[in-house]
C-alpha cells in the first residue's frame, strides 16, 4: 500500500507525460507480480462491484471526526469527491501501513461484500486506524470505486512496455477484455512469447482523429477510402474456436445484448475478427441512435424489442483473419478481404497465402452470410469537391459526416493523426440560457462547471439540455463568480440561477423524448461560445428546435 | 478515535441583557457608532480602522487610517502616498467618541491587528483575519477575551486542519532540493503580502539563491524596513541578462503563473503555497506541480479552539465558511450569527489582486515597481516607533 500511495501521488503531482510513465517503470520494476497485477487493474480504470454502500461509509466517517452530517454535506461541496471527504474529515493519523496493496485488496478490501454490516463497520474503522492520512485517501478511492489517477490504458501500457520490453499492442491487446488481477496474469502479460490463447479477446480499437483542415493537405484523393460515419456502437465481432464475442470500444462483452448478431455469426469461419459499428436498422434504414440507447438499457433484449429495433452489423475492416492478425497489411487489401469473407466469396484457409491474387482462385467455401451482416459502402468520388459535396448529404442518411482512410494505412492502436479522419458535418446548434449550475468533479471540484440550459416555451424557459465542456478556464471562472452571486435557489448540489447568460450549444443529433419534460433529447451537446451579445429573452424557443425534429 | 473537541456552551442565553451593538454592518462596512468610526471598510469614509494591509481589508480612498505600528510602513505602500495613517501600539488604549480601543496582534500578517472595542464594560472584537501558528514575520496571536467575538471563517470547515508549519518548510525544502539535483527550477507562489515572507523566513537559504518577483520583492522590503530579518533575495527584474535560474528558488504571487515572466527560467518546477491546496481540485485546478498547504488564517481546529477561548456570549461569523460556522456554533450551543461583508475570505487565494497583477506586469518588463518603492521607503525609513507615528500625525489631522 506505501508504494502503490507513492505511486499515486508521483502521478497525481505531474502533468508531464514521461514523469508518469517513469513512476509507473519504476513501480512495476520493484512491485511483486500480485501487486503489479492490481496496480494495473486499477490504474486502467477497473474496480470490483461495490464493496459497501457509500452513506454507510459517509455515515462512519462522520462518527470518527465528530461533526454532524450536514457538515460532511458541506464538506463535501468544497471538495468534490467523497473518498478525498472522508479522507480530510478522519482526525489525523499516526501510522503508517508497510502491507503490500494485493494484501490490502485481497484481505481487507474484498471481502467487505457480502461481509454484515458490523464487520464492515469493524474492518473499516480498523483500516482508518492503520494507514496515514494519503494512504486513508487510496483505501477510500478503492472502496467507493472511484479510484482515477489521470493516466490513460496508453501510458500504463507504455510503462508496462518498457518494464517488460515486449510492444505496447502485444500488452494492449492482453490488457483487454476479461481478466482476473493475479500474479498469474501478470507474469502473462510479461511473457515474452506473444502466442496468445485467449480466444474472446478483442484487438485494441483504432481511433480517427477529427479532420478541420482543408481536404487538398491530405494529397490525392486516390489514395483514400471515404466512407459514411455511422452512429451506433463501434464493436468488434469475433469468431474464434466456434464461439463469437462482441466487445464495445469501451471494453465491455455486449454479446448478449445482441443474440440475433451472435446467431448471425456462426457464418463466419473460425479466426475471424471484424471491426464495424452496431447500429439499429429497419427497412433498409439506420434508425436514431435514440432507439438502440433504449434496447441496451435493457438487461434483458425481448422479443419485442429485437423486433421494434433490429440491428445489424456495417462492417468496416478485417482484423483477423484464418486466425491470423492482419493489422498490419494495408487497408485496401484488408477491404478486399473483408469483401470477399461477406459476399460470401471464395478465400484460402491457408493463412500464410492470404493474398487477394490468390483468394480470388479459390473455390467458394464462406457461407452466403445474411443481412445482418454488412459491409459500410464506399463513398466513390474522383475529387474532393465532390466529396465535400457528398458530405453535405449527411443529416438525410442519418450518418454523422465521413471517414477518411489512407488506402495503405495498417489498422493501428488508439487515437492517432496521420491515416484516419472523421470529417463529420457541422453540428446542429441553439441559443440556450443557463438555468441551473452545479459543481464539477475531479479538477474542478470547487468550480460551477455543469451546466443545464432551457429554451423558452409560452413564457417560460424549459431545461433541454446539459453540458459541461467547451468553456476556456477564464470563462469558466467567470460563470463560476456569476453562479455564487446569483443563486436563487439551492437543492442539494444544484443552484437555480437568474436566468440572463446565452451559450451556443452545439450538438450532434435530436430525437423526441418521453422521459423530458422538453420533449426532446439532444446528443452530445457542448458550448460553443458564450453569447454575451444575447440577452436572455432572446434565446431560442422550444418550438424552433423541435423543428429540427 | 480522537474526537474533535466541540465548542462548549459557556454562557447562559437567559442572563445576558440586551447590551448595545458596539459594532453595526452597514453599506460602506463594519461600523462603530459610538466611535464614529470604521474597520476595514469598503466604501470610502472618515475614519477608518485597519485590521491590515491585504486588499480586501486596507482599501485607499478614506480620510484617516488607524493602524497597528508595526504594519505602518507595508501598509502605507499599499494606500496613495501621503495618506493620513495614524498607528497605535499593540495593546494600546486610546479613547474614541464613547468607546475605549486598542489593538492587539492576530498573528496573520505583519502589523495585523485585532480591534477591540470597549464601552461601559461591554467588550466587542473584531477579529480580521488570524491565525494562531507562530509566524517569524510577524507578532503571535494574542487572545482577547470579550463579549462578542466577531470573527473570519475562511477555512471554517472542519476538512481544513494545518500540518505544523515545520513540516510544511521541509517539504518545501526537500522539494527545492530535488528540483536542484534535477536540474530544474523552484517556482513557488504564494500570496505577495504575509504568504510569500513567511516563506522566505521558513525555507533553508542555504540550498541555493532565491529571487522574487517584483510584487514579492516590493513587500518583502517592506518588511525588512519595518525590521523584519528574511534571507537575501534578488530580484527578478534586475538580474543580469543571461542568469542562469536552475537550481534557484523563485518566489513569485499566483497571478504570475504561466505569464510569459516566467518563461526564462528554464525547466520549472512549480508548486502554490496556500490552504486551499489541502483540497487536491484545487490543486489540479491550478496546474501546479505540488501543493503545500501553507496557511495565514487560522484552521478548522484553531478557530473553534479561539472562539471558545474569548469567552464570547455571541459570535458574529464574517468572510468564508459563515454559514456552516454559524450552524455549527449554535449547534454547539454557542449564539451566532453572521455578517455579510466583502471580504474575499473565500477567494482571497485564488485569485489574483489588482495590486499582484499590476505588479507582474510592471515586473516582467522594467523594474520601476522597485525603484518606486525604494524611493519611497527612503523618505520613510525611520523604524516604526511611538515617536515616529507621533511625527507623523503631528503632520496631519489626527484620527482622533
Ligand atoms: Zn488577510
Ligand atoms: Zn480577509
């Protein structure tokens, strides 16, 4: 727990990249595998299912520093973040805990769920006892599963790299999917021989950065592929060893969510990972994102819904193929293939053959596959006015913009410059006045950073939307002051203020809502700029948004 | 577990009679009728008392300034030349209109004053700002027991408890060192006035050469002309072109960080001295590298510990957490109620004062902000003493 808090505070006491790996090399360099394993587990992101209900947590803490809970309340308002509260609240400590993390994590930290409430009680209150006021803040971040430290999967995997001097996508790729935070897995991830076996797991997704240049600085237009942005949930399909798995971008198993793409994918030959967006489609169409949001609320897909919102997958590239990774050929034969698997044509089962030349003399053996399956078409067009040109078609297909992929790129990991663009079409946006603040979290924990906007309807204004990002820190600081000196009313958290700033909110899509007392829900909506030529009552009003519809 | 001690019920609501408001909120500040006079007032008046000289309490515009001696010679920098500034010493009583006053050390800055108010036995104190740590560049906190207790609550929420102060410089200096052996820069910020002396005061001056900001520098003259001892510093704006700053502690106000001042410094480290960085949004807020929590007011423990120390049948809560505080005391069985002033208790900080930016700006060009100040500190140079604030008054009308 001493390293792994060190740790903690090397990386939360700099901004510069190459300090946060080099403290991370440094623990995995001296850590044994089990806390490493745990390390990992938590720096990227991953936290057990809830040890224990934080009120009761919040409840104890007040106990131990003597102050009525309102005041944890208070407390609470100034800092931001429950564990950090509980933390600064707790009298000071005297010790200092030498136990390793995974002991911390196994022995104490685990066994809180499902324990009764006075041995929680007992074993908290002794934790509190044992570790110093910083080490007091980690245990609080594991327990209430918040634990954040500001590195990404990216520069942890950089670290682990370095340590173990085996490529960043082989530990990417093993650092994905499900695993289980032992010192067997770690020495895993470390094994040099990179023959994986694990047969769910995904490829690290390769990410577009967004395009705001002029088209001409890419070069030629030949030498690029253009296709649609869809709007669904980029996934990847995979085929291996008779069983299929899809996995979301966010890393999560999604499989069962769609049986009908599960039972589609029995077509698919054995080593076969495909890379597509999941979208909901109907008649030749691809419904509002809105309605596949509503079919992944659910736990359980019925009948009903796979019927009101089928879905298919457009398909974008081929990332595995006769078991064999082929990241690193070039798109144009990866489109090729990809083609070839789901028109159903002929290809060599022979891997170390996988050539187009050679797939094209090969006799058919895929499977017809069905509908479900598609392949994202190609925006042909022989310059780049007349892909401008195409884009402009955008909102009318329901997709968001373009993609532009370099012909010869290789598929590689993250977001990175250079080979994929999304040039999506300019947002929708509106006129919004500021009608509620609340505070934000993490960094700006003591500012009013989020935001609710209303838009005027008969008089009154009506909430649409929430944002919380597009402001400079300047102007963010501004609000901040205009919020605290100008609450009407607090409830909890949230302040209700005088009506009188306009922001420009941008946003992606709309789609009518039941669940709004609007009417409508708007996607992905930010600031834009704050109109400070506007005054309030010339906002938008509902009505001209709805038109939007 | 060690419980935190909650004030306890020390007078009996049923006998207190109604005595006189010895001290009233009104819309140019707290205001003494009975004396006719002013404290830290925010509109421009006759007489004011001046509990020190950080911008939210010591504004210019007033007729007559009363002041603690020993804060003369920083506060008359920050007021227009030729102010009437009349100081009393610590302790000292001199009457005013009906009520008896004097003041009395709060420990928060160099000549900061706690001001007493005295009529018919009834005893009234306004606290300013304070704190109780001992602090090298200025007088100890004295307590002044009385009937009411006015006080600051900037930090008065129990998640703001001080690390002794000794802890704090070591890690300052541990930090220093580092950053020496990497190679890098010290850039630390901390408040221009009381925040950035204390620091000068606490850090081993032996590690290496410290230079300042102008705004920094100007009031650590200040305080070294009112005899204050603080390690030698050099300021930025007249060091010689081509100065290597490497393994150097620079001591500069917040309002300085990332301005293009601080751009010859070569590979910093940086790191803001304040209560607020007990809270790590903050911190990360300010992008600084560390944060130690380095305070002039009085923490959660502290404030609790003074308030029930006066003996006070009823607290009045100013600037900062008052609203919690109130709560808290009444809770705790302590009358209390809150005033709503200008005082920036909350924000003080966090955000730059006109006179810190003035001062980057003048810094990070010329150095007439120093020039200036030492040209006025020559006509001014005596020690501030019972003799000299008598001169000085004899020059203008008195106070009182
Ligand atoms: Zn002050
Ligand atoms: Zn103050």
């Amino acid at each position: 727990m001493k390293a792994f808090t060190d740790l903690y505070t090397a990386l939360d006491e700099t901004t510069k990249t190459n300090e946060k790996i080099a403290a991370m090399k440094s623990y995995f360099e001296s850590a044994s595998p089990e806390d490493s394993a745990w390390a990992i587990y938590f720096l990227t992101g991953r936290k057990p299912k809830q040890l224990m209900q934080i009120p009761k947590l919040v409840a104890l803490a007040v106990a131990a520093a003597g102050v009525p809970g309102w005041m944890f309340a208070e407390s609470y308002d100034a800092v931001g973040d429950t564990a950090e509260t509980i933390a600064l609240l707790l009298p000071d400590s005297t010790k200092t805990s030498e136990l390793p993390l995974s002991d911390w994590v196994e022995n104490r930290l685990l066994p809180l769920r499902g324990a009764t409430e006075q041995e929680q009680i007992d074993s908290v209150l002794e934790a509190w006892q044992e570790l110093n006021d910083q080490q007091r803040f980690i245990w609080n971040k594991l327990l209430t599963g918040a634990f954040r430290v500001g590195v990404s999967q990216q520069l942890v995997i950089r670290a682990l790299s370095l340590v173990s001097k085996i490529e960043p996508a082989v530990v990417a790729h093993r650092l994905m999917g499900t695993w289980e935070p032992t010192a067997e897995f770690y020495q895993h991830l470390m094994e040099p021989d990179t023959k994986d076996t694990d047969i769910s797991r995904p490829y690290p997704f390769y990410l577009a950065y967004p395009f705001e240049n002029d088209l001409p600085v890419l070069g030629e237009v030949s030498e690029w592929q253009a296709e649609w942005k869809w709007d669904g949930i980029r996934s990847q399909l995979i085929r291996r060893g008779g069983q299929s798995f899809i996995w979301s971008r966010g890393e999560e198993l999604i499989s069962d969510r769609f049986p009908e793409l599960i039972e589609e994918s029995v077509l698919l030959p054995d080593g076969t990972v495909i890379d597509g967006e999941i979208l909901p489609w109907k008649e030749a169409n691809v419904l509002p994102f809105s309605q596949l949001q509503l079919r992944i609320g659910r736990k359980n897909v019925s009948k009903k819904m796979m019927e009101d919102v089928p879905v298919i997958i457009m398909a974008y590239d081929l990332l595995e193929f006769g078991g064999v990774d082929i990241r690193d050929r070039a798109l144009v034969e990866r489109r090729e293939l990809l083609e070839r698997l789901l028109r159903g044509l002929s290809c060599s089962s022979d891997p170390a053959q996988l050539t187009i030349a050679e797939s094209d003399k090969a006799a058919p053996f895929c499977q017809r596959l069905s509908e479900r399956l598609r392949i994202s078409p190609k925006v042909e067009v022989d310059s780049w006015e007349a892909l401008s040109e195409s884009r402009n078609h955008s909102r009318s297909l329901n997709v968001e913009g373009l993609m532009l992929k370099r012909l010869s790129s290789p598929y590689k990991v993250g977001r990175q410059r250079g080979d994929w663009w999304k040039w999506k079409v300019n947002p929708f946006t509106m006129d919004a006045v500021l009608i509620y603040a609340q505070r934000g979290s993490g960094k700006r924990a003591s500012l009013y950073t989020d935001y609710t906007f209303g838009l005027w309807d008969n008089g009154k204004l009506v909430p649409v939307a929430k944002a919380y990002s597009g402001l400079t820190d300047e102007e963010i600081r501004q609000v901040d002051l205009f919020v605290r000196q100008n609450t009407l009313e607090k409830f909890g958290p949230v302040r209700t203020v005088k009506p009188e700033l306009v922001f420009e909110l941008a946003f992606e899509g709309i789609a009518k809502s039941t669940r709004h007392k609007s009417g409508i829900a708007v996607r992905f909506p930010r600031m834009l700029r704050w109109r400070t030529d506007k005054p309030a009552n010339e906002a938008d009003t509902l009505e001209t948004v709805q038109a939007l519809l | 577990m060690v419980e935190f001690a909650k004030p306890a019920a020390n007078y009996d609501i049923t006998n207190s009679v109604s005595t006189p408001d010895l001290v009233k909120l009104t819309d140019a500040g707290l205001y003494c009728e009975y004396g006719d006079f002013y404290i830290d007032p925010w509109r421009p008046v006759g007489r004011a008392i001046i509990t020190h000289a950080h911008a939210d309490h010591a504004r210019p515009g007033n007729t007559h300034y009363l002041a603690a001696a020993p804060g003369k010679r920083l506060l008359s920098t920050r007021l227009e030349p030729n102010s009437s500034i009349q100081t009393v010493e610590y302790g000292e009583a001199i009457k005013i209109g009906e009520v008896t006053v004097s003041l009395h050390s709060a420990g928060h800055v160099l000549g900061s004053a706690q001001i007493r108010i005295e009529k018919d036995g009834e005893v009234w104190v306004v606290s300013g700002d304070y704190k109780t740590e001992e602090d090298a560049t200025c007088a100890a906190f004295e307590l002044v027991p009385c009937h009411t207790f006015i006080t600051e609550s900037t930090f008065g929420l129990p998640i703001f408890r001080w690390k002794p102060q000794q802890t704090v410089f070591d890690e300052i200096n541990k930090w220093w060192r580092s950053n020496q052996e990497a190679g890098k820069t010290s850039l630390l910020f901390g408040y221009a006035l009381g925040k950035a002396q204390r620091i000068l005061s606490g850090v081993d001056a032996t590690i290496g050469p410290i230079y300042t900001h102008g705004a920094v520098e100007k009031v650590t003259q200040a305080y070294r002309d009112s005899g204050i001892a603080l390690p030698d510093t050099q300021y930025v704006g007249t060091a010689p072109k081509g100065t290597k700053y490497s393994g150097s502690l620079i001591v500069a106000p917040p309002s300085a960080q990332a301005t293009p001042w601080t751009r010859v410094f070569g590979t910093v480290s940086t790191a803001f001295a304040s209560g607020w960085m007990r809270i790590r949004g903050t911190r990360r807020r300010k992008s600084m590298d560390r944060g130690f929590v380095l305070s002039d007011h009085a923490d959660w423990v502290a404030l609790n510990q003074v308030i029930r120390d006066t003996g006070a049948e009823h607290v009045i809560v100013t600037h900062g957490y008052a609203a919690e505080m109130v709560r808290w005391l009444n809770e705790g069985g302590i009358k209390a109620s809150s005033f709503s002033t200008k005082f920036e208790g909350e924000r003080d900080e966090l955000q730059p004062t006109d006179q810190d930016s003035e001062s980057t700006e003048e810094s990070s060009e010329t150095d007439s902000g120093i020039g200036a100040a030492n040209m006025q500190d020559e006509a001014d140079l005596a020690p501030t003493t019972r003799t000299a604030a008598a001169a000085a008054a004899a020059d203008v009308p008195r106070f009182f």
